[in-house]
C-alpha cells in the first residue's frame, strides 16, 4: 500500500493536482485481496494525503494465470486541478 500512494502522489504532483478525486486498481486473481479488504487498507492508507476522500474503483482478475496475477496495478489516477 505503500508504495501505490507514492505512486498516487507522483502522479498527483506530475499532474499539479490539487486533490485526488478517483483511483483504478486492478487485483490479480492470486493478490488475495477482496474488493472490500484492499477498499478498507487503502482509505487509511489515504488519511491525511491528497487521496483523502477519493473514489475507489477496483477490478478483480480471475484469469490465475496472467502475468501479474499476484500484483495489485494502478490503472488510473483522476485528478482535480486548481485554477491558476
């Protein structure tokens, strides 16, 4: 969980967002997570960072056999962008 909320912020950064509305996650079939447990692990993972209060959209594999069937992948990263 760590370091997807590195990579969350980078994304931010490199995006110059003010906040972070929404991530897309995907979990490999053999992650041994369900949408629920990674879904609890990630909003206090996200307390007190720009991702504080974004929605979270997961998308579970069950293809076992898929190269990153035991990952769990940042597919997205919605961001909101202050005004100048």
């Amino acid at each position: 969980m760590v370091n997807l909320m590195r990579r969350i912020g980078e994304v931010a950064q490199a995006d110059r967002a003010g906040r972070v509305t929404g991530v897309t996650v995907w979990l490999g079939a053999l992650s041994h997570m369900s949408a629920e447990h990674f879904s609890g692990h990630f909003e206090r993972a996200a307390i007190g960072t720009i991702a504080e209060g974004a929605r979270l959209s997961v998308t579970i594999s069950g293809d076992i056999h898929h190269a990153n069937a035991q990952d769990i992948l940042l597919e997205g990263v919605e961001v909101e962008v202050p005004d100048p």
